[in-house]
C-alpha cells in the first residue's frame, strides 16, 4: 500500500530481500554495502540482527555472521555488545569513498559502459513514459520532492539521485520498470554517481533534474527522454575519466 | 452528485467486484468501531493488531479474492505508545520481498520511528489524504506499489473516527491485472464499450485494448467534469460517477 512519494524505504525493501543461489555470504555482503554506499543504510543506523538478517536473506545464520564480519573488517559496520548493541553503520565516508574506489577499479571500462547502456535505457523509457503518464497532482509532487533533496554531501546528493530515478519510473506506471531499476541501482548506484564527491556536478544533478521535471509537466517524453540520456551519459563519462586518474595514481 | 447516464445494471456488474471489497473492509470496519468503543477509544498496541490480524488474515487466505494486502493505518499519535503505528498484513498470493519463498501470509514491517531514514510519514500519500478529507471510501491508483506489493496497485481506504475524532484508515490493496481479469467480463457486457478511469483520468481498465492501463484519457474537458463530479461535458462520452469510490466508468456512446 504505502506509495511511492520516497523510494527510499522501497529501495531499502529491495536490499532485504531474500537470495537464492550460491556465495551468498558475498551477496549479502555486496548488498548491505552497497545499501551503506547509497546512503539507504545511514550512518549510525542499526542493521537487522544476525537471526533477522538470515530470515530476511533467507539464508542461514552462519552466513549473515560471515557477511558481518566482512563488513566489519572493511570499516563499513561496527558492533557493540550489550544491551542496545548490534551492528552499527560506521560514519566514516573516507572508508565509503575508499569502498567505492576500490569497486571502480575492480569494474573494467568495458562492462562500466555496458552498466551505463542498461541504466540509461532503463532511465530514458522511464522518463519518456512518465511524460505520457504523469497527471498534474505527479507534477506536483515531483516538483514538491526534488525541492525537498538536499545536495550538501555526496551521500545526499546519490540519495536524490536514485529518489528521483525510481520516482520518475513510478511514474511510467510499469512495475517491471521499476522493479529492474531498483535492481540495477543496487548494483551500480554507488558507482555510477561517483562524479558527485564534487559539488558543481551536484548542482548540475540538480539542473538536470530540473530539466526531466519540465519535459514531463510539459507532457514532451522525446525532451524527458534526451535530458535524462544526457545526464547519465555524463556521469558515465566522469566515471571512466575516475577510473582512468584512480589507475594512473597507483597502477 | 449528479449523473448523467442512470446506472443501469450492466454498469452496477462493473461495480461489484469493488463493491465486494468495500464490503469486507467496512466488515472490519465495523469490527474495529466495536474495539474502539469497548475500550473507550484507548486500545492498547496489542489489542489493535490481534483484532486487525483475525480479521484481515481470513479474507487475505480466501481462494479467490482480489485482496493481497490489507489492515489499519493509525492516525499519528492516536495510539501513544506507538505514535506511527501500521497494522498491515500482506497474502500469501503478494509477491513483495518473498523472491523464491513466497506463499505465506504475513506481516509487512515497517518503520514507525521518525527519526530513521526509512520512516514515511504516511498521511501525506494520496491514500491516506484523500479519503481522511472527504471523509468517504477511496481507491487509489492503478500505481506502482514497490513499498508493499512491489507491483501495479489499487488500494481501497476507508477513513475511522471515534467520537467524532479521526483515528485512522482502514483498507486493502488489490492488483491491477487481478482487478482488470475481474471487471474485463462486466465491460464488455456494456454496449458500445467501456472505460473506468480514476479521478485524474488515468486507465484503470477499458474495453479498447488499445487503451492501456495506467495511461492517461486524454479528452478535452474529461478532468474537470471528473473533479467536479459534474455533468457531461465531454464528446462522445458519458461518464457515471461511483459515489464514494472517485472512480468514473466512461461509457462510449453509440451513435446510430
């Protein structure tokens, strides 16, 4: 029941959901990182219990204990025994950014563009859709939520980033559109909004943003379509740019 | 409200498998208003949710039912030990995070603390606002659902009130392909074609297969006679007006 006017909590419903298939200790791993790169997880915040972690992963308590440990052993969580204790997100972003790094070098420049196609053929249909679908009242509350992002850090401003993407999918009324770019966003998310760590591409995040806005309260998906391509070609652009200075500092 | 076409009985056919649902939601409804009053409008948490649980949880089970999710949303600060408190259950036929499991009625957890990050502060979404304003049954969507469902949506809501006070809403969620196999039969019975549209025109589901569901019907002047509950202004269509519902069966006209 509960819509969609903050994909956070839908994306973070995404993150728990149950794996099948093998080296989960690793996919849980990937996941709950992932989510802490994206910002779904905050710093601070309290992840779900050794039992609760294997119930929701649907995998068995042994390895959540191993994707735990995994995370704490990069600096991304930290445990505290106790009354009130469990595994804490860690604050640090250094160690996040460092995360993150080391997976843009991990990632060849080849299979980085192929993400980019798929994000970008993802994110085009769901923009050009939203401009035939949207009413006024979506207008408005898109209008209303990319007002409401702050743009500060890098972690807030990949929060509205991946807000406005699964918002504007909504919008195209296609479940399995957004389903696929929750998956994807998972996935590369944190990758892909590298660019971000600098405030003149947050700002032109939110221009773009801004642009997609426009096209769809004007009803014109070829102009929702060619702002959103732009966008993400860009970030792709960036991203390749990072990878290439990251390899050239320490081949 | 004014009509322009009468509802004849073609058209109420459309009506009841909504109506059916309607039905089971002021069921409970009625159920909840008996909680409330027994105890003086100040249930605890407990009581809130085993009642809400023995009564959606039966329904949700049903073989053929067009409910995959339902329970109670209180109002904020209604109960004060659990200020946002959700009392929502998800059927064994919702798919939402049950990716290679599934097949189990169970509770959807939520975040009720406002201070974490995955908090909604729920009255501001369009099925709590809208039936908490007019005081009447709402359906929201078709819309995509990935909080709860994770899939293309209606939710039905009903607005509570004890002593004149709101203390929630109560309602379920149904599917758009579940709600499309339900009403195509009843459409089609109707002469000349059929479309139901909600109240920003959006396609619930309509006779043309060219008409998809969740785009919009576009036609000069459809939005305003659809917000003013008015009457026809629009070519070729005659729109009639559920009460309560905010849906809108437009009706092609035959012309001879």
């Amino acid at each position: 029941m509960p819509q969609s006017t903050r994909a956070r909590s839908a994306a973070r419903a995404a993150v728990f959901a149950p794996l099948d298939g093998a080296g989960r200790a690793e996919v849980v791993e990937r996941r709950l990182s992932d989510a802490i790169l994206l910002g779904l997880l905050a710093p601070g915040e309290r992840l779900p219990s050794e039992a609760d972690l294997s119930r929701q992963f649907n995998v068995a308590t042994v390895t959540a204990r191993e994707a735990l440990e995994s995370l704490r052993g990069r600096g991304l969580v930290q445990t505290r025994r106790g009354r009130g204790g469990g595994s804490f997100v860690r604050s640090k972003s250094d160690a996040h950014l460092e995360v993150i790094e080391e997976r843009v070098r991990g990632i060849s420049r080849v299979e980085l563009r192929d993400l980019g196609v798929h994000f970008a053929a993802l994110a085009a249909m769901s923009a050009e859709l939203a401009a035939e679908r949207a009413s006024g009242d979506d207008v408005e509350g898109l209008e209303r939520l990319v007002a409401s992002f702050a743009r500060d850090t890098d972690g807030a401003a990949r929060r509205a980033e991946n807000t406005f993407r699964l918002e504007v999918a909504a919008l195209s009324q296609s479940a399995r559109l957004v389903r696929e770019l929750l998956r994807l966003q998972a996935e590369f998310g944190p990758v892909l909004w590298l660019n971000l760590r600098d405030q003149r591409y947050r700002d032109r995040s939110a221009e773009r943003q801004a642009a997609v806005v426009t096209a769809i309260a004007a009803a014109d998906p070829a102009a929702a379509r060619r702002a959103t391509l732009e966008h993400i070609d860009e970030a792709v652009e960036c991203l390749v740019d990072a990878k290439a200075e990251l390899e050239a500092r320490s081949p | 409200m004014s009509s322009v076409a009468q509802p004849f009985s073609e058209v109420a056919a459309v009506a009841r498998p909504f109506a059916s649902v309607l039905e089971r939601v002021e069921a409970w409804h009625e159920s909840l208003s008996a909680l409330l009053g027994s105890t003086g409008g100040n249930p605890t948490v407990a009581q809130v949710d085993a009642l809400i649980e023995s009564l959606v949880v039966p329904d949700l089970s049903e073989r053929d039912t067009l409910i995959v999710g339902a329970g109670f949303v209180c109002a904020p600060g209604f109960l004060s030990s659990a200020p946002w408190h959700l009392s929502w259950w998800l059927g064994k036929f919702n798919s939402f995070g049950a990716i290679g499991r599934g097949g189990v009625t169970r509770r959807l957890e939520a975040s009720e603390d406002p201070g974490s990050d995955s908090f909604r502060d729920y009255t501001l979404l369009e099925w709590w606002r809208v039936p908490v304003e007019s005081g009447m049954p709402h359906i929201t969507g078709p819309y995509v659902d990935y909080l709860c469902t994770d899939e293309y949506t209606l939710t039905l809501t009903v607005p509570v009130y004890h002593a004149g006070a709101l203390v929630g809403v109560i309602g379920a969620d149904m599917y758009a392909e579940d709600v499309e196999r339900a009403l195509l039969p009843a459409l089609r019975a109707i002469n000349g074609g059929a479309t139901l549209v909600n109240r920003v025109a959006r396609v619930v589901v309509s006779t043309d297969p060219h008409r998809a569901t969740g785009s919009l019907y576009r036609e000069e002047g459809l939005l305003a006679t659809l917000k003013s509950l008015d009457t026809l202004a629009v070519r070729n269509i005659a729109p009639v007006l559920w009460g309560g519902t905010s849906l809108a069966l437009l009706l092609e006209l035959v012309t001879a």
